[in-house]
C-alpha cells in the first residue's frame, strides 16, 4: 500500500515517518501525478491558509475531491482538518469534504498548546493527542460521527472514508490514527 502525505506545508515528514512505520510507503504529494499513485492521503497540520494556496495553485484541489469521492480515505490533521471541513470560522473552505463547521485557533496561542490522552471510538487504547493552535468543531452534521470528544468538543469525527482530528498524533508518535484509516483503504 502506498500512503500519500500532502507535503506543500507543515509536518508533513512526521506524517510520513508514520505510515512508514506501519509499513506503509509513504509518498510525498505535491502533483496530482503524485495523487494518482496513491491508496490513501494524509493532509498534516501547518497553516490552514497557506497549504490551501499551494494546494489551489499545484491543481490539486479537484483531483482530492474525485479521488476522496471514489473511496480513498484521507485523515486530515489539525489544519488538514480545516482544509477538509464545509465551514471555517475565521477562513475559507478549501476542500469542503466533511459536514462540519470549525474555528480556527480556538484553543488560544502557540503558548497554549497542550498534551492528552484521549479515547477515541474504534480505537483500543488512549490516543496520545497535541493540540498546537488547534481548531475546535463547532457544528457536525448528521453524516459525521463523533470518535473524540475533550472538554465537550468533538476532536475526532468519521464521515464515512474520511477522518479528521484537531491535533496531532504524529508529533507524539502516535500511530494508531493512521492505521485505522489505512484500514479503510
Ligand atoms: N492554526 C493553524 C491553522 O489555522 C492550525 C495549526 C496546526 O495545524 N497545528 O491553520
């Protein structure tokens, strides 16, 4: 299986140290060539704004969306996760993927980023979570299911092929995230 990470902006090379320590060959996407040769995509955190530009700009927003609408799942982390939501608070939707409305930076500062364990659905064990400038999930629709909540708020939701979450589990080396949307593919 080949993993593709969308590797415009941010972490992208944590991403990729993931899937190949599930075995998985990563792939640097920055082309739709690059798209078409993958089983599955991981768009990593950054910045929302920036990685939706370079994404516009390289022509890959269409080739996502058909791709995504034929099945490949995608996990989409912390501003992956705005980058694929139907509204962004405080920015534009790029991919309007999945049926929610999130605010960006709603956790506060970078001086306010933290670290948690949390269940997610699905998942046997805590999930090691970092929240760095995180979005928080203002509004779900009714064909996204909730997987994680903290605090109230939902921090890791399924719409059928698609995740997202609002933070990272790559930066804590967490890999459990990954393996299970690779186990929709
Ligand atoms: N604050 C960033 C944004 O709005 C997301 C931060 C992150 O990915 N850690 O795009």
């Amino acid at each position: 299986m080949k993993g593709g990470v969308l590797a415009l902006q941010g972490d992208f090379r944590e991403h990729a140290h993931v899937l190949a320590d599930l075995g998985i060959a990563p792939v640097e996407v920055r082309r739709p060539d690059d798209l078409a040769q993958v089983d599955l995509l991981v768009i990593p955190g950054g910045e929302s704004t920036t990685i939706g530009k370079l994404a516009a700009s390289a022509g890959l927003v269409e080739p996502i969306r058909e791709r995504t609408a034929s099945g490949m799942p995608m996990l989409g982390t912390c501003a992956g996760m705005i980058v694929m939501a139907k509204r962004v608070e405080g920015g534009e939707p790029l991919l309007s993927l999945v049926d929610i409305t999130v605010r960006r930076n709603a956790y506060g500062r970078q001086v306010d980023s933290f670290e948690s364990d949390v269940e997610v659905n699905g998942i046997d064990h805590p999930v090691r979570a970092v929240f760095i400038r995180a979005p928080i999930v203002e509004d779900v629709g009714p064909n996204v299911s909730v997987l994680a909540e903290h605090e109230g708020h939902p921090i890791v939701l399924e719409q059928g092929n698609l995740v997202v979450a609002s933070f990272h589990p790559e930066l804590a080396g967490e890999t459990r995230l990954h393996e299970y949307v690779a186990g929709k593919a």
